[in-house]
C-alpha cells in the first residue's frame, strides 16, 4: 500500500493579462505627468501588466541630469468601466541610469592619510579586531609585557586584527611584490639586512621596521622577504676603468736664438753676467 495521504498541487502563478483598455490610455498617463513641464516627458516606452485592470505606463525622462531615467504611470479601472483612472506617478532609473553612488558610513568611507591633525576617529565597541586586555591574547608578547608591568591596555589586537593587519601590510608597498622589491637583488632580503627591526608577539616572524636612513622604507613595517637596494650586505665593488695615457708630443728640432739685454742699471756694471743672459 502507498502512502494515501493529501496531496496538494503547487499553484501555477498566472501572469497578469494586459488590460486593452488601460494599454490605450497613454494620453491619460501622460497626462497625470504633473511635476514637471510637459517638455520634460519624453516618448511613450512600453505598457507594462502589473494585474488585472493595472498597467504601468513608461515615458521617456527628458529632465537635465536624469539620462536613463523614466516616468513610471500606473493606471487602473474598475470592472465593466471604460474610464481609466491614475493610481501613482513616479521617476524611476531604466537599465543605463546615472545613479549616485550607495550610501556608505563615514566609518567605512575612510581611507589611509584621510585623518589628519585635530581629527578624532572613535573606535566602535565591538571592532572586532580588538579583544578585552583582561582576555588572553594569545600573543606571548602582549602577555609578558602585561605581565611584568602589572597591568595591561583596555584592549589588544584579536587574532582576526592581526591577521587583517598582516595581510594588509603584505599585499601593500611593503611587501614581496612592491616594484621596488621586485627590482631589488633577490638576495637582498630585509629579514637579512642589518637594519631591520623585528616586531615583537606573533608578527615578529614575518615583519620589522626598516631603520635605514637612506632607505625608502625608512621607519615603516616592511615584510621578512621584502627587499631594495639599500641592503646592509649589497657590496658595489667600483669597476677600474684604465687610463689611456696620451703620448706626449715635441718638437725640439728647430731652436729659436733670442738675445736678452739688461736694463741700465738694474745691476751692478762689475758684476758678471748670469747664465743664459739673465741679470
């Protein structure tokens, strides 16, 4: 025996007809346009079933600045009646509409160097990328720290803060693919170079401060493997370029006999002359 239960059939939804006579009440629909001039509404679009006796009426949106845009007029009768009547008139954006972007909060809004002097960024309560200093933190360091000094912060970073902060950081202009990474030496490594400064807790063993002057990093978070070519062990030796020594070139062949006079006086008269004629 099967099972002879009550079995119920899904309802089939029935589209709604369109209504002959509430389609042909453009003029009517057009009509109900009342808020702006009549140059602003533009061709009849389509007509629309929306149930029985219901039909929306779309009109072309001519307004400056409403590109896309159209006039969505719903229109009704009564059964056995041929006088259509307006049910709503309203604006409505088509496919291609210039729409204004989706509200976002201010929190979420902000951007990296929007904050500056003076400013007050309020951290919400339940931030979920801080945990109570009371909890453990699962970070040793945080613990320590708490530790010998007897007290600790009102709150740390949660794992998920962390980890949010760790990925940023590496997919940033700190990271492996920075360009200037990329071009660097692939053995100049900051976690190799003198200068790098290892963070304390959970991210020490992925990221430090650049402590390089001459660096471009100089006093930000950088990764392990990121890397430029301020490296502490880069050794440029200078290529010696010789010298090509040009001969030097004289002729001493031809002699020029030049006679040398004193002037009068410039001398004692007894006095024998020098060398070569100079007094």
């Amino acid at each position: 025996m099967g099972n002879n239960g009550w079995v119920t059939r899904p309802a089939s939804a029935r589209a709604p007809r369109l209504d002959q006579v509430c389609a042909a009440a453009v003029e009517v629909a057009r009509a109900g346009i009342t808020e702006v001039e009549p140059t602003d509404v533009g061709e009849h679009l389509q007509a629309v079933a929306e149930g029985d006796r219901l039909v929306t009426h779309y009109f072309e949106c001519r307004l400056a600045g409403y590109r896309g845009w159209r006039w969505a007029v719903t229109v009704t009768r009564v059964p056995r009646s041929r006088t259509v009547t307006i049910c709503e008139t309203v604006l409505l954006p088509g496919a291609g509409a210039l729409l204004a972007p989706g509200w976002v909060p201010w929190q979420e809004r902000l951007k990296p160097g929007d904050l500056g002097p003076g400013d007050l960024l309020p951290t919400p309560p339940d931030d979920e990328r801080l945990a109570p200093g009371y909890l453990l933190s699962d970070d040793p360091a945080v613990e320590d720290t708490a530790w010998e000094l007897g007290l600790g912060r009102s709150r740390v970073l949660s794992r998920e803060g962390r980890s949010e902060a760790a990925q940023r950081w590496y997919d940033g202009d700190h990271g492996p693919d920075a360009a200037i990474s990329v071009a660097a030496p692939a053995a100049a490594r900051c976690g190799t170079c003198g200068f790098y400064l290892p963070l304390a807790g959970a991210l020490r063993q992925a990221f430090g401060a650049c402590g390089n002057f001459y660096a471009p990093d100089d006093g930000r978070v950088v990764s392990a493997d990121h890397g430029c070519g301020a490296h502490s062990e880069t050794l440029v030796e200078a290529a010696e370029t010789p010298v090509d020594e040009l001969p030097t070139v004289y002729d001493d062949s031809a002699l020029e006999a030049v006679s040398v006079s004193r002037a009068p006086g410039s001398v004692e008269a007894a006095e024998p002359p020098e060398p070569y004629g100079h007094p």
